[in-house]
C-alpha cells in the first residue's frame, strides 16, 4: 500500500501549518504548500494529494497558482481533488501541473458529464465516493432510488472509471467492507481518504488490500510519522 500525504489549500496556503520537528521543538513551521510537499517527497512520499478546498466551494479550480508551485518543485504525480467537477475544470488542473483528479460523487449520477471527464481525464480520473448506506440513502439521486454500493460501484467501472478514492475508511468495519470491495473488483485502484490516525489504521488498510491511503492530519499533527507509515503499508519495500 502506498502512503499519500494530503494536503489541504485555501487562499493559497495550507490550511493546517505543518511543523516537521513540533515533538521535539526543531524544523521551521510553514503553511507553504510547496515546501510541505518537497518535505514529503524528501522523506519517501511517492504521490502528493491536494485538495483545492476554494474549489470545492466554488465548483471549479481556483488554486491554481499553489498547484503550479507544488509541480515545480517535486517531480512526483500530483493529485488534486476539489472542483473538478467538469472537463473543462480538470484541464486546468491539469495545465497547472496535475497529473491526476478526482471528482466528487455527483459524476456518478450524471453519466454524460462523467464520459466527458473521463474523456479530458483518461485512466486518471478517479470519483471520490462515501459507501456508507446512509450516506448514499441521503444523497439527492436524480429521478432513482439511491443505489446500493454494490450498485454505484458496479455502474461507474461499467462507465470506464478504473479509480475510486473511498471515504471515512479508519474502522474495522469499514476496512472489512473494502476489502470485500477489493475483492470483488480488483481491476480497480482503491484509495482511502479519511479516519485513519495511528499505524493500526494503517494495517487493517493494507490486509484489505487497499492501493493508497491519503494522510493529513494525522501527519501534520505529528500523530504518524510518515517513515514509519511508509514502512508499516508496505514492509518488503
């Protein structure tokens, strides 16, 4: 399993000030979310996800100068996730230096715009999805019944999407749903952003067989270290 630091922008910063040394007092804070990720990527982080969270709100990209500075100082991929909601909008994202983008749910009830994105984004469109029964019970469906996971999951590898980023993962019940979700469809790549907050998390993770796991507050917290992480997702590395 690979371990993804995320990172949250807002006005162009991040949004949680990242202290490499907080437990022992040394290293320099810092809310730049470029040198958070050459931070990382210097300590083995293959992958840097980022979350465009004006984005979010706005319904398009509107970090882009913070994404075009993160892309030219790490050469590893760049996620980001946040507004990209459309296949104009991952364009920009990707012109300002991604090379991957995740979409949020509402793709997966609108086919059409989903092929479109899938068009502009290829085999590196993933759709973030909340699996939970109540979460998909309450999600304002078009014109159908709010879909099974089994369903949702079933219709969007129908439609071509080879990623899915899985929500509220840090139990071990959900990490026992995912892993039936891992066997069920192992062409796909399956991330898990969210709820998890100490190594344990992250082995239940990797036994369900899980590709990635995105990791923020946990990391900037100091509450894992993200060698350790590293080490526990994947020991024969």
């Amino acid at each position: 399993m690979r371990i993804v630091p995320s990172i949250d922008l807002a006005g162009g910063r991040s949004r949680v000030v990242f202290w490499p040394g907080a437990s022992t007092g040394t290293g320099t804070p810092t809310d730049q979310p470029a040198r958070i990720a050459r931070r990382f990527v210097d300590l083995g982080a293959g992958l840097i996800h980022l979350v465009d969270f004006d984005g979010a709100r706005a319904g398009a990209p509107v970090n882009l100068a913070s994404i075009g500075a993160v892309a030219g100082l790490v050469a590893t991929p760049l996620q980001v996730a946040g507004g990209l909601e459309s296949p104009e909008a991952i364009r920009l994202a990707f012109a300002a230096g991604a090379t991957r983008a995740v979409a949020s749910m509402s793709l997966a009830d609108d086919p059409d715009r989903l092929a479109a994105c899938l068009a502009a984004a290829g085999e590196w469109l993933a759709i973030g999805i909340d699996l939970r029964r109540e979460r998909l019970t309450a999600y304002p469906w078009r014109g159908r019944v709010a879909p099974s996971a089994e369903e949702l999951v079933d219709s969007l590898a129908a439609a071509g999407v080879a990623r899915l980023v899985l929500g509220h993962g840090g139990g071990a019940d959900e990490a026992a749903a995912f892993a039936a979700l891992a066997r069920r469809r192992p062409e796909m790549e399956l991330t898990v952003a969210g709820g998890v907050h100490d190594l344990d998390g992250i082995r239940r993770l990797r036994d369900a067989g899980i590709g990635s796991l995105l990791l923020g507050e946990a990391l900037f917290s100091g509450a894992v270290d993200i060698a350790e992480a590293i080490r526990t997702a994947d020991p024969a590395a």
